[in-house]
C-alpha cells in the first residue's frame, strides 16, 4: 500500500471546488449580457435621435463599446441564420444552386455603402417613431459585411461530404431533420466556426461606417464605439483615438477567449478522423464551463426537448404511414414552395435590374468615363496593394511556417493585428501622411494594405506548415542554397495556399477602398481618384444613380476578375500540391 | 580497411514538456568502414532514423559525437547523401529536374550537370522515363529517382532511410540486387548505411547488422555477416542467418526468465504494458488456435504480413497476461490461454479481468480510481502516476493501452471529453 499513499497526497478536491466558483461567475456573465441587451434594447426603442451626440468620455466609450458589441452580436446571429438557410437551399437543389451561386459572388463584390441608401431610407421610414429604424439600418450593414464568406464557407463543406455518409442516412432512413443533426451539421461546424472567427473581422471592418453616414444633406450617428472612433479623429483628439483602440483590441480579445477558442476546443470532436494522434486544442474557458453544473444542466434540458421531438417525428411517421395524403403534403414541400421561393426571388432581380437600368439609363458619357478611369485607378491600387502584401508576408510566413515554435509565440499577436478593423487606425495614419506630404492617391494602398495584408500571411503560414519533413531534410542534406530552396521548394509547395490568399485579400482590397480613398479627419474630407471615393461621394451626397452605376461597375469588375484571373491561377496552383 | 564514419557514444533525448526529456537513444557507438554496407536493424519508432539525421549532420547529438574521417559532424556532411522513406521528390519538377536540383549547388558546367544526370538515369534504369512527373510513376519507379539523386552528387557515404518499404515486396527484391550491383560496380558510394525494420532485406544487403533493441534504444549486438555474394534469399545458410537474428531479437526481447523471477518481478515493479489493443492480443491467440496452439514468431509475422516489432509487442503482452509462453522464438498456449480463447465473450471479459489485475500497474492505478473521493480520475493524474512509477516510458502510450485494457475488460470507463476516467 506504499504506492497508494502517494496518491493520497494529491488533493483531488480543489479541482471541484473550482466548479462553485465557476457556477457564480458564469451566473455573473449571463445575468450582465442578459442587462446590456435589454438597456440596448430599451435605447433603440425609447426614442427618436438620429444624430446622437458622442462623449468622448472613458464612462460613455464602455457604454458605446457595449453598444456596438451588441450590434455585432445581433447581426451576427442574422448571418449565422441567413448562412444556414441559403447555404443548405443551395446544397439541396440544383436550381437553386445555379441561381444562388452567382448571385452570391455579385453580392459579395458589391461594398456596404452600395446597400446603404437603400436600407437606411426604407427601414427609417418604417419604425419613424423610434430608433430602431436607424439601429435595423446599421445592423444590416454590419450584416453584409459579416455574412458572405461564412456561406461560401458553409456550402463549400456541404458539398464535401463522403457520398459514404448520404448513403449511411439513406440506409437507415434518417429523416431531413435527424440527417442534418447527425451528418450535415457535425462535418460543416468546424469550418462554419472559422469561417464566423473570419466574419466577425469582416464586421468589423466598416463598423465607423455603420455607425456613422452622411445621406445627402441629413447625418446620421449612433452610441457606439464606431461612433465614438469617427469624432474622435474629426476633433484630432489623439487621446481619444487611443481609448477607442484599446476597447476594441479588448472586445477582440474577450471574444477570442469567451466565444471562439471554446468553441473551437469544443468543434474538435467533429473533426472527421479516426485518429487521436493529435493533441487536441484546449480552451480554458470551455474546461471551466465543463465544470460548472451550467453545461449539464443545458445538456439536459436539450436533451428533454430532443427526446420530446423525436417522439413527435415517430408519431408523425405513424400518421403519416396511415395517411395517404403524406405524400402530397411532402410534395409540397419538397416542389412547390423552393420553386415559390425561386420565382420570387427571379422576379426581384428582374424588377431591381430594369429599376437600376432606368436609373442609370440618363447618366452623361463623361460622367460614365470618371467612374471607369476611377475603377482603373483602385484596380491598379488592388494589384499593388497585393504585390507589397506578398512581398513581405511570403517571405515570413514560411519563416514562421517553418519554425513551428516562433510560430506559436506570435500567433495570438497577429491573430489579434488581423482581426483589428484597419480603418480605426486610418485618422492617425493620414495625420503621418499629412507630416511627411504623401499623397492619398499612394497612401491609400498603405491603408488598404493594412485591411488585407493578413490573409495573404495566414495562408502562406498554413502552406509552409504542410510541407512534409522529409522534403524540407531533402532541401538540407543536398546542401541547396538558400534561393534555391526558397524558388524551388517552399515557394511552390506554398503557392496552391497563396492564391487563395490573393483571392481573399484582392476581395478585401476592393471593399477597402471605399474607406481608403475616402477619409475625414479634423473636420476635413481627404478624397482621391478612385472608385471607392467614388462611391463613398455618391453616397454621402444621396446621388443614387451615380451609386448605382459605380457601385454596378465595381462588382463588374471583381467577378470578371475572379472569373479570369483567379480562377485560371487556382486551376493552376493545383498542379503544386505536396500532397 | 579505414574507418569512414564512427558514431561514439551518442545519446538522443526529446523534450515532452518543460519538466520531462524522454530518451529515445542511449549510448549508440559503432563504426563503417570503406567499402561495407551496414544496416541498423530495430522495430519501428525506436529512433533509426534521428540516428541517420545524426550522422547526416542535420541534428545534433544530446550528447556523444559523431566522426567523418576523423573529423567532428557539427554541420551538414557534403560527403554523404540520403535516400528517403517516402522519396522526398518535388511534385512539380519531372524525374530529369529532380535529379537536376541535387546538381545545382555543386557548381558544375552544364555539360558535367547533363552528363551526371544521364549517367545516373542510365544505372537506375530510368532512361525513357525522364520527363515523366513522380505523380505518373509506380513506388519503385519513384524510389529510383530518389536513388537516382542521391548518387548523382557522387556521395562517399549513402545513407537510406527504410527506403524499400513503401515499394511492392517484388519490386524491392529487384531494387535491392541493383542496390548492391551499382555499389560492387563503381567507386562511389564507398560505403552504404542502411536502416530497415526488414530481417531478410538486412541479411541479403549488409556485411555488419548492428541490431537495435530496449528502451531506450540501445544496441544488442553487432553481426558480422560474411555470406558470399551475390546473396540468394532462399539458400541454407541465408536462411540460418535470418533464424540467427530471429534468436538474437527473441532472447532480448522475450527473455526466458525463470519463474520464480517473474513472479519476484511482479511483486516490486510497475511492468511497461506493452503497446497493443486486446483485439490485437485476442487476435494472436485466435491465430495461434487456428494453428494447433504452437507457433514461431516470426513466421506468425510474415502470414499475417506485419512487421515482427509490432509482432513482438503483442506476443510481449499475451505473455504479460499468462496467456502464452514464449520458449525461444515460439510462442505457446498456456492453460489460461487456452481456458481464454475457449470461453466465449463474457467467460473471456472475466479472465482478461483477472489477468490484468494481477498486473500491479493496473491494479494500482485501478485502486486509485476506485479509492478517489468523486469515483473518477482525470487522465493527467493517471499520466503523473506513469510517469512517476516508470520514467523510460512514455506515459500517453501506457496510458492508451491501460485504457484500452481496462475497458475491454468492463472495469473502467473513459471520456475523452472530459478526461475523466471513472468505474464502469
């Protein structure tokens, strides 16, 4: 028994204990989310103030910081649900694939000023009696910027499921509901948590934007952190901008350590591998949550309300088994309502199309010539913008790739750099600008760079973490030059990864500009040629079939682009895979 | 014969964590010789190949060094070159540029690169094949142009790393007599060092079999092998050769204890279980029943096509759990084994109970659970325990096979997600 007495000495109690401690914060932490959403809530509906004034108080930026928070939260949700709907329409019928899919690459081309006019002028004039109209407005923008890459993401996993898997649900019968449960949902929720870490960024990004606009001669301002960033750089307060950047990098950081490392920790089980090789990733958080009784206590009310439906299914199929008229009921679910569902949705492209073709049908040739030398311009800036993004990120990246523990050193610091939203940083960087004399026309590739330079180097960073040993030994023991290794090597085996970093980061670059091009700072407007500045004028003067028309010609140019740059260059880059 | 390469004293340790270093290799010392092929011998994972990186001069020793010539490795060897398990040949260059790129560094004209390509393509008998891409060719095909490369920097020393065993069984037989033809034929590589898992590749390559073995890998013996050559795989003495190694592998990996010491043993030690599953173990003593309850281990290796370390550890384990004995190389029923592989399921869950808790490893840790004040126990407790009571093991992979035991056994039960490991 000397060997057991060790064991004594270990004080397995702590580890319980913690779990009472852990009840009461988390008791804490729904309690105040649930307060902030309701006071949001209560604001959004009291009153009517569609140009709120800003303090630049610490006490007022936690309140804004809150505010905006929310906002992201909730149009967030909006995407999580937006993303589920069309991505699953899109995977379960052709038709709606060959419509859908391109529809989504206009969409995701077309800047959020482009949406602005439109939403803001129609949900103001439905809620005119409060703010929430104006509060709608801005969560949608925030929404466009959040929600297209989460369903190219969402749909391009659901297409990768093994036919092994559809025909395990076919052998066994499994109703929609069990098969999505069972197989659809566990192989796309890891993808779908990447994808929203990504689109919570993207939200971001335009978050002054969306808390802040002109709108012809009307402005437009809401409580938040946006908000408060976009006075603070009119009146040069440096102080301010500061405070603002703080909260933001903290509002970062909290939801990388409540919401997405648990949730990534969590997703690993649904990895689909048979091995446990691997160290999976842990989340502090998550373990103290699996602590706590709160996630058992949820697991079982979940469990109570699936038990419950799935005793509904069986009686339904009981029913349904008795009843001819299943079959026609199910046929009209399965025909009539996507079909519906479809006409309307071709019948409102027809109807917005031959609109904006009225609108811009009256539009002079020298104003159509402005806005394509304007898109040449930011065409040109995209493509540089690119080339320097490349020129730095390839070269550290594998660097970083290659030595697995800088790597994991840095991580957390350029994870937070590239989810920071740029154009916070935007007022201060033009005031350098404004010292050293550097013209916005080259400074805003500077800025645009800022934006995008990040996916280019998280992509090269996983390439080079894919090449195999043996071929980085190989490179070594034949004594190959450094170059040599680099151009012959690493290079290739990254390039498959890089293009889709250029995709991602040309794609960025391009909404960017209409922040990049265009920047007020002490009270100034700082505009240059371009079709983002473009853009963001016709906007703020509410000249709509100018909008229109650049906005129509910007979107052109991105999917004509994908379709005959990228695209050929993917094709290409797969002939460089390692493995 | 001079000395072309001498290996002494090296010891290789890598860190698990911050607190713990494990040893993979322990005082390895050997040396090569002009014009000799040796292999290093020894099952898979025990550190061959962190050997050949080692004298390669890509990894340093944690202690010892490694001699060229006389002279220290502390930088990678222009003298030697490697030939590699999965072939390390770049996807997008063709079979003449792969070659190429091992060329370019040694600043040759032009005219010196295409000779040297064209003389190796023409040895490996891949002329005709050089503007095929590695993805359009065969695992031997592919193998080739790594040999290929290798030789065409014209190395001293070639060092191969398993390099048959990702090729068809047939297709290494042939590989392997080219091997030794382009070797007896030209001036370089003087000398080759060869690490395999494979006895018979072994046997019919090398003039001195350094055997590895024990944890942490030590070496057993050193054999000198002075068969004739060319070999033939299938004559007497060849094959008495492979039986000697077989003993060799056998009395120091499944030692015939007496008795009375292994029953000593137990009392005072924590046993290593070894790495295998129940299916695995299960899976040998249906084997050996179908077989009329007497078998050797290594001819159990080659019918059921798996390599003979993994082989060792089942056996190893069985003998563990009194299931079998191992007399020299073969393995036998004993009346629990027998009594086992008679009983049906639950009959069988009982005696593997009984077995495994006269392991006081198991029992031990198995008291603790049940000991334990919330009736679980979390995997790091569990890992700590190993990793106190047998320090040269490696605590996830004991702890992988104590769990795989105990739940075949229906004592214990484990959530990998939480970690909690509680009674069933």
């Amino acid at each position: 028994m000397l060997g057991l007495s060790i064991f004594s000495n270990i004080n397995f109690d702590i580890v319980k204990k913690r779990s009472l401690i852990a009840d009461l914060a988390f008791l804490l932490l729904l309690l105040s989310i649930l307060y902030i959403i309701t006071h949001y809530a209560y604001r959004a509906t009291s009153h009517v103030n569609y140009e709120a004034n800003i303090s630049l108080s610490l006490v007022s930026l936690a309140k804004y910081s809150l505010y905006s928070l929310s906002r992201a939260l909730i149009a967030f949700a909006l995407s999580f649900v937006f993303t589920i709907f069309y991505g699953y329409f899109m995977y379960k019928n052709k038709t709606a694939q060959s419509l859908l899919l391109p529809i989504l690459d206009i969409l995701q081309s077309i800047p959020v000023l482009g949406f602005l006019p439109a939403v803001v002028l129609a949900l103001i004039a439905l809620f005119p009696h409060s703010n929430i109209g104006l509060e709608l407005a801005s969560i949608i923008m925030i929404f466009t910027g959040q929600v297209w890459n989460m369903v190219f993401g969402f749909y391009g996993t659901l297409k990768t499921i093994p036919e092994e898997f559809n025909e395990v649900a076919s052998l066994y019968k499994l109703n929609w509901f069990q098969k999505f449960r069972w197989i659809e949902f566990p192989t796309t929720i890891s993808s779908l948590i990447w994808n929203s870490m990504m689109s919570m960024a993207g939200g971001w990004f335009f978050l002054m934007v969306c808390e802040e606009f002109t709108l012809g001669n009307k402005n437009f301002r809401l409580e938040g952190l946006g908000s408060y960033m976009s006075v603070a750089a009119n009146e040069g307060n440096y102080t301010a901008m500061a405070y603002g950047i703080l909260a933001m990098i903290a509002i970062i950081v909290a939801l990388d350590q409540f919401i997405w490392q648990p949730l990534v920790a969590w997703s690993e089980k649904f990895k689909i591998e048979y091995s446990l090789n691997s160290k999976p990733k842990e989340s502090w958080f998550l373990n103290l949550l699996i602590d706590s009784n709160i996630l058992e206590f949820a697991n079982n009310i979940y469990k109570k309300i699936t038990t419950i439906s799935e005793k509904k299914f069986i009686n339904l199929e009981r029913i349904n088994k008795k009843n001819r008229s299943k079959k026609n009921k199910n046929l009209f679910f399965i025909n009539i309502i996507p079909n519906l569902v479809l006409s309307l949705i071709v019948f409102f492209i027809l109807f917005a199309s031959y609109k904006v073709i009225l609108m811009i049908k009256y539009i002079p040739s020298n104003t159509w010539y402005t806005i394509f030398k304007s898109d040449s311009y930011t065409l040109i800036r995209v493509l540089i913008t690119i080339l320097i993004g490349s020129l730095w990120t390839i070269p550290f990246g594998i660097y970083l790739g290659l030595s697995p523990k800088l790597s994991k050193i840095l991580q957390p610091i350029i994870q937070i750099s590239a989810s920071f939203p740029a154009p916070m940083l935007f007022p201060i960087i033009i005031g350098i600008f404004y010292v050293l004399h550097i013209n916005l026309s080259y400074g805003s590739i500077i800025l645009m760079l800022m934006g995008t330079q990040w996916y280019i180097l998280f992509n090269v960073i996983a390439g080079a973490l894919n090449i195999p040993s043996e071929i980085i030994t190989m490179g070594k023991v034949f004594k190959l030059s450094l170059w040599e290794r680099f151009s012959s090597i690493y290079f290739k085996a990254i390039f498959p990864y890089l293009v889709t970093g250029w995709i991602t980061a040309a794609g960025g670059a391009w909404n960017a500009s209409i922040v990049a091009e265009y920047v007020n700072f002490k009270n100034h407007t700082i505009a240059t040629t371009g079709i983002g500045a473009l853009i963001a004028q016709a906007a703020n003067a509410e000249q709509i079939p100018l909008l229109a028309a650049s906005v129509l010609v910007m979107a052109l140019t991105v999917v004509l682009f994908n379709k005959l740059v990228w695209k050929n260059l993917y094709k290409l880059s797969q002939n460089y895979k390692v493995r | 014969m001079n000395v072309i390469c001498n290996v002494n004293n090296v010891s290789q340790s890598f860190s698990l964590s911050t607190k713990k270093s494990l040893e993979i290799l322990k005082d390895i010392t050997f040396d090569i010789y002009e014009n000799e092929v040796v292999s290093i011998l020894g099952p898979s994972g025990s550190g061959k190949s962190t050997l050949l990186r080692m004298i390669c001069g890509i990894l340093k020793p944690s202690s010892g060094s490694v001699f060229y010539k006389g002279k220290l490795v502390d930088s990678i060897n222009p003298n030697v070159s490697m030939v590699f398990q999965n072939f390390a040949l770049l996807p997008w260059l063709n079979v003449e540029e792969n070659i190429k790129l091992a060329l370019k560094p040694l600043n040759l004209s032009k005219n010196d690169i295409e000779k040297y390509t064209i003389m190796v393509t023409k040895i490996t008998g891949l002329s005709g094949f050089e503007e095929a891409y590695p993805k359009e060719l065969s695992g031997g095909m592919q193998q080739r142009v790594g040999v290929a490369r290798a030789l065409a920097v014209n190395p001293e020393l070639l060092l191969m790393d398993e390099p048959f065993s990702h090729v068809d069984t047939l297709v290494a037989e042939s590989l392997r007599s080219e091997l030794i033809d382009i070797w007896e034929q030209r001036g370089n590589p003087k000398s080759i060092l060869i690490v395999s898992h494979d006895i018979k590749e072994v046997v019919y390559l090398s003039d001195k079999i350094i055997v590895l073995g024990g944890k942490p890998t030590q070496i057993k013996t050193i054999i000198e092998n002075k068969l004739p050559r060319p070999r033939d795989y299938r004559s007497i003495d060849f094959l008495n050769m492979v039986d000697y190694i077989h003993d060799i592998i056998t009395a120091s990996d499944l030692p015939d204890i007496p008795e009375t010491i292994e029953t000593q043993r137990k009392e005072n030690f924590f046993e290593a279980l070894p790495e295998a599953s129940p299916g695995e173990i299960v899976g040998l003593l249906e084997f050996l029943d179908s077989h009329g309850g007497y078998d050797d281990i290594f001819h159990i290796a080659v019918e059921l096509n798996r390599e003979f370390g993994d082989i060792i550890k089942i056996t190893k384990a069985a003998e563990l759990l009194d299931f079998v004995d191992t007399p020299r190389r073969s393995i036998v029923f004993t009346t629990i084994g027998r009594k086992f592989i008679e009983s049906d399921i639950e009959h069988r869950k009982q005696i593997w109970k009984k077995e495994i808790l006269d392991l006081r490893l198991v029992r031990y840790l198995f008291e603790a659970v049940k000991k334990s004040d919330k009736g679980f126990l979390y995997k790091e407790d569990i890992l700590n325990e190993i990793s106190n009571n047998l320090p040269q093991e490696d605590p996830e992979k004991i702890f992988k096979t104590f769990i795989s035991w105990t739940r075949y056994a229906d004592i214990l039960a484990y959530d990998s997600e939480t970690e909690e490991v509680t009674l069933q």
